[in-house]
C-alpha cells in the first residue's frame, strides 16, 4: 500500500488551441501526457492538441486533490488567472 504522505502528486492544467482547459491532478504526469491528447479530448469532448501550460509538484494525493477542487471553483474567473500566472487566451 502507498504511503499517503508522499509528496509526488502534480496538480496541472491544460489548454487546447481554441483556448479551453483542463485542469487535473495526477501521480504521473508524464505518463498522463502521452495520452492527453486522446484521452482529455474524450473527456472533454474538446479536440486538441493538449499542452501543459501549468503545473504544481510535490503535494500529496489529498492536498492534490483538494488544490484541483479550489482551482477548478476559481476556472473562468480573475481568481484562476492570478493563481496560476496564466493569462485569458483569445482566439480570433
């Protein structure tokens, strides 16, 4: 059984070319990364490709899970913006 204090869990957020993201968090995010593309795009039904444009490392699963949680409350809103240093992406 996994140790619950360790601290290797990534919160990270996505976004595709039309200006959409996803925001996750995961044990393994290089794993995730090679199947973003698919795989988000499936649950998003928004195509990609997927980039990562934003991470946070070295949380446990819990603090993981619940730093998602605050961040996906604050998505399309300043709040988010300020958090994560990303900026609004405007598609023409």
């Amino acid at each position: 059984m996994e140790n619950s204090h360790d601290e290797h869990w990534s919160v990270f957020v996505l976004r595709n070319p039309a200006g959409r993201c996803f925001i996750g968090h995961t044990g393994d995010l290089a794993k995730l990364m090679t199947t973003a593309d698919v795989e988000v795009a499936r649950w998003t039904g928004q195509p990609g490709p997927w980039l990562l444009v934003w991470q946070h490392d070295g949380l446990a699963e819990a603090a993981a899970r619940k730093y998602e949680t605050s961040l996906k409350k604050d998505k399309e809103t300043h709040r988010f913006y300020t958090r994560t240093g990303l900026t609004p992406l405007e598609v023409v």
